[in-house]
C-alpha cells in the first residue's frame, strides 16, 4: 500500500512573505533546487529541515505540512476588518509580514471568486481559526483596495504576463485608505476633493496615511448621474432628481462619487433629503449602479461614465476627476507592486483603459 502524499504550504507562505525560493534557502540553509523539490512535492524534508522552514514562516510543522488523507487544516489569522470580521468564506493573504483574513463579498467585482477557506470560530483575542480549503485560488501577492473598475485591466495583465495574483477588494477611496493606513493593503486608489483647499487626493492622503507614500497618476476619469436607456423619464437636470416617481441610487458614505454628488447638489441649492432614496441607498460599485439602473430596480444613480456607456445609459455630465492609486514608500521594492508600476507606464495599457470611453490616461503611471 502506497504511503499518502505530503502536501505543502511551502511555496504559499513563500509568495506571501515576498520572498525569492533563493532568499527563503538561504535563511533555511537550502539551495534553490532543493527548495524547489519540496515546493512541488518531489522531496520529502527531513525533520530538521521542516523544523527550520517553520521557524522561519513562524508557523508550526502540521500547519506547513500535512498528509494528503488528512483532513483539511486549519489556521489562525486576524480578521482584515476589525469593525465587522469576516464570516463564512475567506480570502487569506500577507501584508508586510501578516497574514489576514478578507471577506470574499470584499473581493473582487464579478461573480463569486474561490476562496481559501471558511471561518470555523472567532477567538476571545479576536482572531479568526479558518478550516483551509483543499484547493484554493493561487496565493495573493498583492492586495490593492478601490473602486475603478479599469483596475480589471492592470490585474488581468499581471496574472497573465507575470503570473501575479491581485487580490482586489472592491471599497470607496476613504475605506480604500483606511485599508492602506492599517495595514491590510499594498495599494489603494482614491478620487476625493478636499473642501478647503479643492484640490484632489494629496490632502486626504496626508491626513490619512501615517507613513510616506507615494501617489501615481492611473487616469482621470468622467463621472455623471446615470439615466435609464433613452432617459425615459426626460431628466433633464439635477432639479428633476426630486421627482417622486424616480428613485436614486446612491454610492456608500466615504465614496468619492458620493462625496461628488453631495458637492453638486449643494451647489445647485437642491436639499439632498428631497431626493428619494439619495439618503437611505449605498451601492457598493460603480458597476452595481450601472447594473440596477439598467434593470429598472432605480431610475438615477452616479457612476463613471464607462460603465453608462457599457450598458447604453443616458448620462447627465458631473465632473472629471483624477483617480490615483497611493503605495506605501515601504512597499515600492516588493516585486508584485514594481510589476505593477512597470505595467502602468505601457501604453498598450493606456489605450486599453482609454477604450473604456471616459477615461484619460495620458499620464498613468506617472508620480504626481
């Protein structure tokens, strides 16, 4: 009778930690090669040499290694979002050193991605025991926070080119920020105006962010109040949104489109509570306006002019505004956020993005 296989979580921890197969050998006392046989499971380590990889993931042996007729592991991780921790199925991915679990209904824009596993308890310290899937999604090597639905673009790029997994949580700039300020993201995007000084993004991320970081230009971007197909109801102006018959959906408190709706009805002397439904809705997306809208669920809602367009929406022009994604000083050496920064200066990526219609992204890529 054959003996079960041993399965890893080797190269896993490895990707996740940010570390070369070199690096970790060196630290272990291995050669690549070597490393590499037990990534794949074509060497067996001896007891040392497992006692040494965990030491240096500082994980236990069973939680590195485990039988393949096992049942499934588990492990323990702080919860990404201490206000309200994930429950049910999870994302798990390393940030500077630690790993977090991520709520997958925060994980990506379409459909219902794999996940990593499944929360089993909640710890009295607050951390979270999660039983691991047997196979899950590749290992996150980077996790960016925000709400441009073109960042699809600059993902599919890196997993195809460099074979860099991007896990992208869905949120406003300020939740955006926030994620990047407590340490649970790479990257974050963002599109706020400050009131005082009415310029973009520089003055929140100076109040928000507590370490240096760095602000690259992705686009500038095209926002308006979306309208159903042929604007059945003739809105013709911001006036016409009070009208009982039409219902608004509005972007989550923190958005910067929300932010951007509120500033232009201020402007117009239109109370914001005369609006039905501009108070009491939060749509999670842009495309999650788009989407309802389009299916009548609600008559009015403010997005990006590319996803109106994708959907054939009548549009009432708002503003152009910058969306720049800001990455940690300390961050800019990992090799997934050069990858990143190397795609966004590629204008073959630009004209992707600028296809979308409502995009200019003549300086992506670029320190602002």
């Amino acid at each position: 009778m054959n003996a079960p296989a041993l399965r890893s979580s080797v190269r896993e921890l490895r990707v996740r930690a940010g570390w070369s197969q070199t690096t970790l050998g060196e630290r272990v006392g291995l050669t690549r090669q070597s490393l590499a046989a037990i990534e794949s499971g074509g060497a067996v380590p001896s007891t040392e040499v497992a006692l040494r990889l965990a030491r240096a993931f500082g994980v236990t042996v069973e939680s590195l290694f485990q039988l393949e007729d096992e049942p499934s592991p588990s492990c323990v991780v702080e919860p990404a979002e201490a206000r309200v921790p994930p429950s049910g199925r999870v994302r798990i991915a390393g940030v500077a050193g630690r790993r977090r679990a991520y709520g997958v209904t925060l994980v990506d824009a379409a459909g219902s991605p794999a996940a990593d596993g499944v929360v089993a308890e909640r710890l009295s310290d607050g951390r979270l025991r999660v039983r691991q899937l047997s196979e899950g999604p590749p290992p996150p090597d980077l996790v960016v926070a925000g709400c441009d639905p073109a960042f699809g673009l600059v993902r599919a790029l890196l997993q195809r080119e460099h074979a860099i997994e991007v896990l992208w949580l869905r949120m406003g700039s300020e939740a955006a920020l926030d994620a990047l300020a407590r340490g649970v993201a790479h990257v974050a995007g963002v599109h706020l105006e400050d009131a005082t000084s009415g310029t973009y993004n520089g003055p929140w991320i100076e109040r928000m962010v507590p370490f240096p970081a760095t602000r690259i230009a992705f686009a500038t971007w095209q926002q308006a109040v979306l309208l159903g197909r042929g604007n059945p109801l003739g809105v013709a102006g911001l006036d016409d949104l009070a009208r009982p018959d039409l219902r608004f959906l509005n972007r989550e408190p923190g958005s910067g489109s929300r932010a951007l709706m509120e500033r232009a009805l201020a402007e117009h002397g239109i109370d914001a509570s005369a609006i039905p439904g501009f108070l009491e809705t939060r749509a999670d997306g842009h495309e999650t306006v788009a989407r309802t809208i389009a299916s009548g669920a609600a008559q009015a809602g403010v997005a990006i002019r590319a996803v109106g367009h994708a959907l054939d929406l009548a549009m009432l022009p708002l503003a152009e505004e910058p969306y720049d994604l800001v990455v940690p000083d300390h961050f800019l050496e990992l090799p997934a956020v050069e990858a990143l920064l190397a795609a966004l200066r590629r204008p073959a990526l630009r004209e992707q993005v600028e296809a979308l219609t409502g995009y200019d992204a003549a300086h992506m890529g670029k320190p602002v």
